[in-house]
C-alpha cells in the first residue's frame, strides 16, 4: 500500500509529535555536539558542527510547526499556543538571520525548548476537547 493512498500521516496529532522529536534533535545536537567534538575530533563529528545543519533543522521544523500550530488552533481557538509555537519559531530563526553564532546555541535550545512546549500544550487541548483526531 503507498503511503500516499492514505493521507493520515498529514494529521495535526502526527505533526506534532513530528515537531516535538525536531525540537529534540535540535537540543540534543545543540547540547552533545560540543562534548562530542571535544571527546572526538573526528571529521564525522565535525560534519555535523557544520552551520547547514542547523540550517536543515530549522527548514523541516518551521513548516511541521505551523501545520501543526494553526491545525490544533482551528480546532481548540487557545491561540495563546499558537502565540508561544511562534516566539519559539522566532528565536530559533534569530541567529539565521541575523547570523551571530555566539548566541546560536542558547537561542537554539530556548527556541526550540518553547516550540516543544507549544506543541505540547497543542497536543493535550486537542486531546482534552477531543479535536486531536483527524478529519
């Protein structure tokens, strides 16, 4: 069976637990990757110091983000989530775009620590009213 025959892989509840598992890559790598280079200097390690990396994350992480964000707030109008997920969004864009790497770091973990928040709350509105199925 293709995995396009059935659409519920797009539903909100899976976009945000997608979001959620993006939020956790991005803090871990933001917080292992530095012991890791200082235990393993590896080139394999170094690799994923590189800034595109950071860059990708954030490319599948915004749109999963808002998908889910807008989805869940259609349904439960607790936009106060909607308002967190997007603070979060935007101090996880801030370094990118202003391109300062020595506020990458506590940018990246707070930003994405308060979109994982955001979806969190999503998650459990939409389960306490009932609008986490998909339609």
């Amino acid at each position: 069976m293709n995995m396009f025959s059935n659409a519920s892989f797009l539903s909100r509840a899976n976009a945000d637990s997608a979001a959620i598992g993006l939020s956790v890559v991005c803090l871990v790598h933001c917080l292992l990757l530095p012991v890791a280079l200082v235990l393993f200097p590896s080139v394999l390690v170094s690799y994923f110091a590189q800034e595109w990396v950071h860059q990708l994350a954030v490319m599948f992480a915004v749109p999963v983000s808002m998908f889910a964000l807008t989805m869940g707030c259609g349904s439960h109008k607790r936009f106060w989530i909607l308002a967190l997920g997007v603070l979060g969004i935007a101090i996880l864009l801030f370094p990118l775009l202003v391109g300062t790497e020595a506020l990458e770091t506590p940018m990246t973990i707070v930003g994405a620590s308060i979109i994982a928040a955001s979806h969190i709350a999503n998650m459990r509105t939409c389960r306490s009213l009932d609008c986490h199925s998909p339609s």
